[in-house]
C-alpha cells in the first residue's frame, strides 16, 4: 500500500510506502506497486499504544472479551494494549498466564500481558514467561483485590530487577484513606452518598505518599518503574524529579473529567484512583501539556452498567476508555492547547519507547506499519452506544472526539471507520513476536 499526501504530526505532508508489515519509506513523490490510498492531507498518527487495559477474560467475559476489547481499541486508533493482571485468575503463575494468553488470540490488535504480584504469586514460573512488564503491582486494593503491603513490593521490585522486567505500580497508601467520608456517606444510599464521596475516601495524600515511597524503592533498587494512572500534580512532579527510569501515566478521564462531574456520573464515575478537584485536574492537564507526563494511557476498566448502578460501596470502579482516547486527545488539538505531535509522543513514540518496543510508535522506514488516519474537519458526539466496547457506555458521553477512517496493525487494516467494519484477528504478542 502507499499513502499519499499524508500530514504527519509534525505538520510535513508526506508519502508512506508499505511493504507487508513494515513501513518501506517516507517521502515525496513515491512510487507505487500496490494499492494507493490518497490521503487528501488529512493526519496520519502512529498507531497508540495503551499500556494499560483490562479486557476482563478470563473470568468476566460479559463485561468484556478480547474480541471486543480489541475491536474498540482498532475503533479508536489503538494498535497496541497491554492487558492487566486483576483477572480470574490472577496473572501471577506460569499456568495463569497461558490461560490469558489463549484468550488473548482474539485480540485484533498487537498485545502485551502484564504479570502480577499477590502473597500467593509464583516468581519463578511467571518470569519464564514473556510478560510484558510486572503489574499493575497494586499497593492498595481494587477490582480483583490483589492489595500487597509495602514489603512484599519492595521484594518484587528487586526480583524484577534481576531478571530486567519493567514493573508498573498502582501506588495508593490505604493507611491513608479517610474513614470519615466513608462514615458522612452511611451506607452508600444516602443523600451525601454520590462518587464524590469515593473521591474524598481514598484521598488525594494517599497516592502523593504512595508515589513518593514507590519512587524511592525503585530508584534504590535500580529498577524500571512506571506509575499507573497517576491522578494528581504533585505526584507527577515527584515522578518527572526523579530519575529517568521513572516514568508515570495519566489517564483520559484524569485529565478531562473532575469531582465537579459526579454529579452527573454518580457510581459511573467511582475509579480507582477517584477523580480530582477541579483545580488539582486543570494542573495536572497542565502537567500534560508542558511534557512533564511521559504517557497517556487509559485504564480502560469496563463494568455492566446494572454492575454501575447500585450503591456507593456496592458499586466496581472503573471506567471504559480505549476507543475514546485518541479520539478525545485530537480534539483538544482544535481549541485547545494540545499538538497533533505531543499527542503523538503521549499515546505512541513515548509508552513504546518506555517499554522498548522497538518497531513501534512512529512511521518511519522500517517500522512496523501500525497506523491510522484522521480527518480533523469531522470531529462528532460521543455516545456509548455507538462505541464498541462490551460495556456500552462511557463517562465521555456528549463530548466531541476525532475517530478513525481507518486502522492498520502491520499493514493490514483491522477497522473501516467509514464502514464501521473490523477484519480477523491480526494481533500478535509483542513480547513473543
């Protein structure tokens, strides 16, 4: 294939040449053997890369499956997800991890599965094999549970080191959770029992505390340490003064949803972190926008919404995000004070940078050929029923975003925005590959 007269995030207008599955050349003028595909200068990004997704199977294939994960990645010019260890099983053996790997041959786009870190985890087989990195290492309980203490992560840290694994911490200090606002919201039905509620209970300090001491571990043990969803300003800060091989993630929702819309999302908007204040949010989309964040990832944590819409307490946290993030991003770039290129840096070229993935993230020779076009001039609504994702909903609902025309995963195209359609699966383990 080659795509002609293609605006790349810097602005040139440029031909791109497939060969099979990589890109061949980046140029003017190129010469075609194949299929040509006139661009007409709309924007070609490198596929995104979300480091962070949790596709529910095995064990809660109603709230989600490969399938559908990865078509709602495809959908939103996603081309690789890495898939988290909170399932049932735990990620965290030898055996566990070939269940999901099973599963995972559905996926329509490139993958990566992380291996966790529980009391009853099994080092030894997990580690023989190609897990992407290990975490989400969870410092506090979520969806799954799998809550360690401070000890047992400083353990895993170094036998992650001895082996050259990347780890990803979910860094929340639940010794510093207030009770308080547990005890103001009663028994999660009450008039003060909306998620705002939730947002107070597992405060901001918590996380600021959990980063500040996650950092310190990986940096005396020399590891590899990326921080998961990081959710307020200061711990941003802590990760962007510490050394390179700290990085840190922010999340969609972080960035453009804030206590000030619980209101309207109720239990559908309980996540783990919560959501911030309006003010810790604008600063933290700051943050974003200077480049004092190395990575945009989603989180994306599908539930039912007859799962959503029960108590407080009752309720799951998470919310579905890998279709709508690009597509949110991009249309910041319109009115807003994003760039079509740090949108590139923070969903693509950084995160495979980050976690070494070579062939991934940017459309030059030679690279795998993980692409997909947008046109700027059609931004449209967002509704959760028009998404893909099993869940059918989203917390973005009436918000304006810039989907595909097309997806590639190494030169084959996986999803036809025109059509609304999706090919077989395509994806591969990117750690495997």
């Amino acid at each position: 294939m080659l795509v002609r007269n293609a605006t790349l995030a810097d602005g040139r207008v440029r031909d791109v040449r497939i060969d099979g599955e990589r890109i061949d050349a980046v140029g003017r003028d190129l010469d075609a053997d194949g299929e040509v595909v006139d661009a007409g200068e709309r924007l070609l990004l490198p596929g995104a890369v979300d480091v962070h997704v949790h596709f529910r199977e095995p064990g809660a294939p109603h709230k989600e499956t490969w399938r559908t994960g990865s078509r709602s990645a495809a959908a939103g010019g996603v081309t690789t997800v890495v898939d988290q260890p909170n399932t049932d099983p735990p990620t965290t053996t030898g055996a566990a991890y070939d269940q999901k790997e099973l599963c995972a041959r559905d996926s329509l786009v490139e993958y990566g599965i992380n291996g966790g870190v529980t009391a009853e985890w099994d080092p030894e087989t997990l580690f023989e094999r190609p897990i992407f990195a290990l975490g989400e290492v969870f410092l506090a309980d979520s969806t799954g549970d799998m809550g360690i203490d401070g000890d047992r992560f400083e353990d895993a840290v170094h036998r992650a080191v001895e082996v050259g694994v990347p780890v990803t911490v979910h860094a929340e200090d639940a010794t510093l959770f207030e009770s308080s606002a547990r005890d103001r919201a009663g028994d999660g039905t009450g008039r003060d029992a909306n998620a705002d509620a939730w947002s107070a209970y597992r405060a901001a300090e918590a996380e600021i505390a959990a980063v500040e001491r996650a950092v310190e571990i990986g940096r005396d043990a020399g590891a590899r340490l990326h921080v998961a969803h990081t959710s307020t300003p200061e711990a941003v800060d802590i990760v962007a003064d510490a050394p390179e091989s700290v990085t840190c993630e922010v999340t969609p929702h972080h960035c453009l949803l804030s206590r000030d819309d619980l209101d309207e999302l109720g239990t559908f908007g309980r996540m783990n972190p919560p959501l911030r204040s309006e003010e810790r949010r604008a600063a933290l989309y700051d943050r974003v926008v200077r480049g004092r964040v190395d990575v945009i990832a989603t989180d994306h944590a599908p539930h039912t919404s007859a799962e959503k819409e029960t108590t407080l307490w009752d309720a799951p946290s998470g919310v579905p995000g890998v279709e709508t993030m690009v597509p949110l991003l991009l249309a910041e770039t319109l009115d807003g004070p994003l760039t079509a290129e740090r949108v590139r840096d923070l969903t693509a070229a950084t995160p495979a940078d980050t976690f070494g993935l070579g062939r991934k993230g940017r459309i030059e020779a030679g690279m795998d050929a993980d692409l997909a076009l947008y046109d700027l001039d059609r931004p449209r609504e967002i509704r959760g029923e028009r998404l893909h994702s099993k869940c059918g909903w989203t917390p973005f609902d009436g918000r304006t975003g810039v989907f595909p025309e097309w997806t590639l995963v190494r030169g084959e195209r996986v999803y036809d925005g025109t059509m609304d359609t999706f090919e077989v699966a395509n994806g591969r383990n990117v750690r495997s590959a």
